[in-house]
C-alpha cells in the first residue's frame, strides 16, 4: 500500500503544474467546441466564380468554331462569267476548282446532266457552300429546256401551224439601295451578288449592329474589291439608329459574336468588370483592349457604358 501511496503523492509544485496542464487543456477544449463556423463562400465569390465558368465554356464554344471554319476553309476561286453547259475542263481549271470537282462536272454532263438553274451546281455533292457562294454571281444560264419541245403549234383557221413566240423582255433595271433596309431579294438584283452572298451582308449587318460607312461591306466574307467595286455605285448609307452594345452588362457571348472584337479583348472586358468595377468610356475600353489586337475605330459607334 505504501508504494501505491507514493505514486500518487505530489509536492506543492507538482500540484500546481498539474493544475495549470488541465486548465491548459480545458482552454483547448472550450475553444474547439466554441469556434466561429468556416465562413462560406460569398455571394460576391459565387458570382465570380459562374463568371469563370461562363468564360470557359465560351472558351471552348469559340475553339469549336475557329475549327470548324478552318475546317470550311477553301482554296479563293477566280471566276468569270460563266456558263456550266458549255465549260470545258481547260476552262474549269482556270477558274480554280479541283481536279476531283472537275471531273464529278463532266461525268455529270456526260450522263446527260444539264443545269436549269444556278442552283444545279450548288447540288454536286463536290460543290460546297463556299465553291458555290462564289461562283453563283457569275453564272450566266440562257433559259434551258427541260422538255423535248417547247413550242406549242397553234393551228390557225386557215389550217397553218405558226409557232409561240414571246416578246421581248426589257432589261431590269438594277436597283439603288440602303444598306441598312435593304433586303437579300434585294441584294440579288446587284451585279455579282448571289443569294449566299446577300445572306451574308445581311448576318454582318445584324451582328454589326447596322452600317455607317459603305467600305464596312469590304468586311463580309467574300466580298473582294472586284465585287465591292461592282455594287459599289448602287449601295448607299441611309439614317438609321445603330443597335449599341452595354460593354458593362452585355454576356461574353454577345460582345464576342460582334465583327469588332476578338476573344482576346472579351476576356479583358470581362476580367475588367468582375475584379476592376465598370468601364466607364470610350477611352478606358480602348486602352484596355489595344494590347489584344488592333481596335477598329469605328467600334466606338457601337458601345455605350
């Protein structure tokens, strides 16, 4: 008993370290169970990060369809005007289409093929939208028949056939119009512009946001300075309210999709209002940009903050 007894014997001093270790511990135990819960993510934090998220889906939205249209990518034809019924294949070639294009041409025509319209050689499968929107302003069809025979007899009393004939049609007059109004049956009746040509001038206005200045044309794909050049005497530039972006408010999709600014500066704009505040003008948008690719001036027409 007596050993048991000095085992459990303690001094002055070993008593008070005793003591100060279990307050010590006892401290330790209340703060654990007392602290404050992990403070959770801001609604500030949250925004930023669905901001992140935005960007990188864009990211990769805007990969996919740089590919597709290197994908899309055709070699610049050089047409002139044209008939595809009496084309030899020397002539082909000089308009710049493939061997493989040339030769589904002429074993189409040597199966009896004919094209009625314009639209015909856009429907060889070796004919892609591209090939097409370039050649469709110069083909040049003289009515085709599609029957054995066209002329219908009409027997006169006197019991003598005579042939139809049919008058003469007056040459249509080619028409002025406003870019910012103008339709794309319009567009057609213009020398040199096609109907896949005209619907590109029209997608460029919606996604500009109306035009300014008729050299802004020279900016749709396809439009080279023959064709611009062309037209040109027949376009004008009517009043209109040009459609203005919100730099501060508008998604990363819209601000990318317009023809004045690359992924590049989007990505600043964006990074700009989520960390900096709002852009307040012109000059701040264009100092922020510039670094990313040249600013087209006339960007200036279709912001507001």
């Amino acid at each position: 008993m007596e050993p048991v007894r000095k085992w459990f014997s303690f001094n002055k001093g070993e008593r008070v370290a005793i003591i100060t270790i279990m307050a010590a511990i006892v401290v330790l135990i209340l703060a654990c169970l007392f602290r404050p819960a992990r403070k959770s993510l801001s609604e500030s934090s949250l925004h930023n990060l669905d901001s992140l998220l935005a960007l990188r889906q864009q990211a990769l939205e805007t990969q996919q369809q740089q590919q597709a249209e290197k994908g899309q990518e055709v070699a610049e034809l050089h047409p002139f005007p044209f008939n595809p019924n009496t084309l030899t294949e020397e002539e082909w070639q000089k308009i710049g289409l493939t061997d493989r294009q040339i030769r589904n041409i002429m074993n189409y025509q040597a199966k009896g093929g004919k094209f009625y319209s314009k639209s015909d050689l856009g429907k060889l499968y070796t004919i892609s939208e591209e090939d097409f929107a370039q050649l469709e302003p110069f083909i040049v069809l003289p009515e085709v028949s599609r029957g054995k025979n066209t002329h219908t007899k009409a027997t006169s009393q006197s019991g003598v056939s005579t042939g139809s004939t049919s008058a003469p049609t007056e040459k249509k007059p080619i028409p002025i119009v406003d870019l910012n109004t103008v339709d794309s049956t319009t567009l057609v009746e213009l020398l040199q512009i096609g109907g896949y040509t005209a619907a590109r001038i029209i997608a460029f206005r919606e996604k500009l946001g109306g035009f300014i200045d008729k050299e802004q044309l020279r900016d749709v794909k396809g439009m080279d300075a023959e064709r611009f050049a062309t037209i040109q005497p027949y376009i004008n530039i009517g009043a209109t309210e040009l459609r203005k972006m919100d730099v501060n408010r508008a998604d990363f999709k819209t601000l990318v999709n317009h023809p004045y600014l690359n992924y590049e500066q989007v990505k600043r704009i964006v990074n700009q209002r989520e960390k900096r505040g709002m852009i307040k003008d012109w000059t701040q948008l264009q100092s922020l940009i510039q670094g990313d690719g040249e600013v087209n001036p006339l960007l200036e027409h279709y912001v507001k903050f």
